[in-house]
C-alpha cells in the first residue's frame, strides 16, 4: 500500500510539470513494486520451477 510518505517522494521527485497520467502511471509502478515486495517478505513467491512449468503447458 503507498503511504503519504511515499506519495509526497514520488510528487517531489517529479519534474516541475508533468501530467497527470504521468503521475498516475509513476504511482502505479511504485504500488505494484512495494505489493510485490511484501508478497516476498510474507513468502508468496513461485520457485523458477514452477514457473517453468506453468510456461510449458501454455504451449501444450
């Protein structure tokens, strides 16, 4: 979940214009990062196996 913190670095870092979609875009990238990073911390990951074998029954 993205905190004001991070909001407040995220707008400060931005240039003194920017449009709002890049701002959006840029705040969705940030989200999906740190959820990602928590899925890790809880253990919520897939081994490289796994991974391998989901890809090949796509192509089955």
């Amino acid at each position: 979940m993205l905190t004001k913190t991070r909001l407040k670095e995220q707008i400060d870092s931005l240039p003194e214009q920017f449009s709002i979609d890049e701002l959006v875009e840029k705040l969705i990238l940030i989200e999906k990062i740190e959820y990602g990073n928590m899925q890790s911390e809880k253990g919520e990951i897939i081994t490289d196996l796994e991974i391998d074998k989901e890809i090949d029954k796509w192509f089955e």
